[in-house]
C-alpha cells in the first residue's frame, strides 16, 4: 500500500472512520512532539500504543451510547428485533420459490450442457430438447421475474388508487 503512494510505511486500519480518527489523533500527537513518525524506534512504538489507546477508548465509548440509544428505543424486549414490522407473507414465499426454480433450473441447464450455443458467423443454438427447453424456461422466468413483480405492484397499487 505504501508503495502504491510512493510512500515508506504504510497502516491499514478497518474503516474509514477509524482512519480519520487516527489522522486526527495523529496530528494532535505531532502537534507535542508525540507523532507516530518522531523519535527513535522506542518511542515510536510507545507513541502508535498511545493512540491505539485513544481509539479503542473513543470505540468503546461510541458503542456505549449506541447501546444506551438502542435500550432506549426498547431494542433488548423480548420479540423486538430490527426486523419486527416485516411479516414473510406468501407473497414473500411466492417469490423466493419462483427466484429459487428459476436459478436451480438455469444451474442445471448449464450443468448439463443445455446452454451450448455456436457462433459461426450467426448464432446457432443446439436444437431444443426436454432439457434445454426446461433450462430457456427457467432462464426465462429469472430474467422476467423484476418485470413481473413490478407489473404485479402497480395493478395492485392502481387498483387501490380506484377504490379510494
């Protein structure tokens, strides 16, 4: 990573959020004579330790008020989950088999070798047979599906919309 900035050293941290914390703390530190980059060897480390420190401390702080704020909304009662107001209905159930046909019949095409196609100069197909034609089917379907459920929404919503 160093070497992609033309730098020396290089620290990966795990988010960016962690990476603007360090650069501050970092900059605060050289502003004392306590940067990552300033002493011997010794007190390098001794300053890198030190604002690890600071940022597991600001980390555990942070997480604190998350679970404060978190409680507060009554996130810990029982039967409340992030997802409590979301019911998979049969609708839900409706689409996921459809998705999970469509991607199990295409995977077995493929598998199979139902999918060959030739271009020489045009595109020629193998000729359909019972397996091919089930896996264009399924392919079909999962390409379709979007399409569908966005067609199947608005007759719903457009239906509501008359009732009103």
């Amino acid at each position: 990573m160093a070497a992609l900035e033309g730098g020396v050293a290089a620290l990966a941290v795990a988010s960016g959020a962690a990476a603007i914390n360090y650069t501050i703390i970092n900059l605060a530190q050289k502003g004392i004579g306590r940067g990552s980059n300033q002493g011997n060897v010794f007190r390098r480390l001794v300053n890198c330790l030190r604002m690890f420190s600071m940022l597991i401390t600001w980390m555990i702080s942070a997480l604190a008020l998350e679970s404060d704020s978190m409680r507060s909304r009554g996130s810990l009662l029982r039967g409340r989950t992030a997802f409590s107001i979301y019911r998979f209905d049969n609708r839900d159930r409706a689409f996921v088999i459809a998705l999970f046909s469509g991607i199990t019949l295409t995977a077995m095409g493929a598998i199979l070798g139902a999918t060959t196609m030739f271009y020489n100069p045009r595109i020629i197909w193998k000729p359909l047979e019972n397996v091919s034609t089930v896996t264009a089917a399924g392919y079909a379907a999962l390409c379709l599906l979007p399409m569908g459920l966005e067609c199947w929404t608005e007759c719903r919503f457009q239906r509501a919309r008359r009732k009103v």
